[in-house]
C-alpha cells in the first residue's frame, strides 16, 4: 500500500483500501509486475498474465488497468486513459475465466514517465459491471461508485516511457537494479531529500546532499 501512496496512485486513482486479495500480474510468462519497476513499451507489447487469489470461485471480480499520466504526466489532460478491463472473473483463477469488455490496449508512452496501474474489485455479483463509455478521461473512483464496486480488494503499478535504441541498451546492461535504485530515489525526494546518484557499469554510490530546500 505505501508504494502505492507514495507515487500518488491512492489519491489520484484510488483512495485508501486494505489489499485482501492476492493479485499477481506477469508479462512474457516471467516479468511479474512489482509496484514501481520500469518495463520497456516492446515488454508490454501483448496483455499479461493476471492470477487472482480470493477463497471462493463463487466470488467475482473486475480487472481496471489505467493510465493516470495521460498523454503527458505534466499535463494528463485525459487521465485517466483506460487500457483494459475484464469483468466477472472467478477467485482463484485468472483472467482468461473472465469477460473482457475492453480489449487490452498496449501502452506507448510519448512523453515523461507514465505509471500504469492495475485494480482489482470485488463485484456484488455477475453481470452487475457495466461497459465504459470511452477509454479517454476515464474515472475508477467514479466507476466504482456507478458499478457498486467499492473498495478495491489489490492493486500493483509500473513505470514505463519512450523506448529509445541508447536507453534500450542501458536497461538491458543494468537490469531491474538500476530502476530499483531510481525507484528508492524517487521515494526519498518525495519525503523531501536530495540524493545524487551516480552510475558506472560496475558500481551504485550514493552520496546524500542534504533536505531539499524548496
């Protein structure tokens, strides 16, 4: 949940809510999603994996996958932009058992770092979701509100912008490790700390400059 806070997601997507469902999301059979990682836009190409916990395959549940940073995080002018959305899927299987009502929508970032968010409800019981109107200035609260949905039960998000050839070799030499350390960072300026970070192909250092004066 405090990842998920922290990079604004509880706030602007959801509000607060206590995970009661396990929710794993996997892309290419072995890329699960971890809050806060950066995926490249060639990873994420086709729809993933979604394996959803519960005890009860009695119980239902909607799949919302949005992207709050739409077109451009410093103006996300059509946040959120609806990429996928699966009704009616039983606990304790996957999505495939589902009903998609809006067909998986490969991200391609243009501009910043956009997250990309994936929600899992509860429903009352089946057919009780009604189909969205457009993918464009889409509203999960809002949503959740219209459809009875309530709280979600989990919820997970990552990052990923433009790929370019040069950035494309960066990651494939470094890894998650590189966006684990920019993630971290990316934390600590949002608790009001500097941090310079400097990277070379066999070393991660980090010299701390003190509270950012703002």
């Amino acid at each position: 949940m405090e990842p998920l806070a922290i990079v604004g997601v509880v706030g602007e997507v959801v509000d607060m809510f206590t995970p009661t469902v396990k929710m794993i999301v996997t892309y290419n059979s072995n890329k699960q999603v971890v809050n806060g990682y950066e995926f490249m836009p060639s990873v994420i190409a086709s729809r993933p994996r979604v394996e959803i916990g519960g005890e009860d395959m009695r119980d239902v549940y909607t799949l919302i996958m949005t992207d709050p940073d739409a077109p451009s995080p410093s103006d996300p002018y059509l946040r959120e932009h609806l990429h996928w959305m699966v009704i009616d899927i039983p606990g304790t299987t996957d999505v495939s058992f589902g009903k998609e009502i809006v067909s998986y929508e490969t991200p391609k970032p243009v501009a910043g770092i956009h997250r990309f968010v994936f929600i899992l409800f509860k429903q009352r019981g089946r057919q009780t979701v009604r189909q969205p109107a457009s993918r464009d200035c889409f509203n999960t609260k809002r949503f959740s509100g219209e459809n009875g949905l309530g709280l979600p039960v989990a919820a997970v998000h990552f990052n990923a912008q433009r790929e370019t050839a040069a950035r494309k070799r960066v990651l494939e030499w470094h890894g998650h490790v590189l966006w684990d350390v920019l993630y971290y960072c990316r934390i600590m300026f949002s608790l009001g700390y500097c941090f310079q970070v400097f990277f070379s192909s066999a070393t991660i250092r980090f010299w701390e400059v003190g509270p950012a004066s703002f």
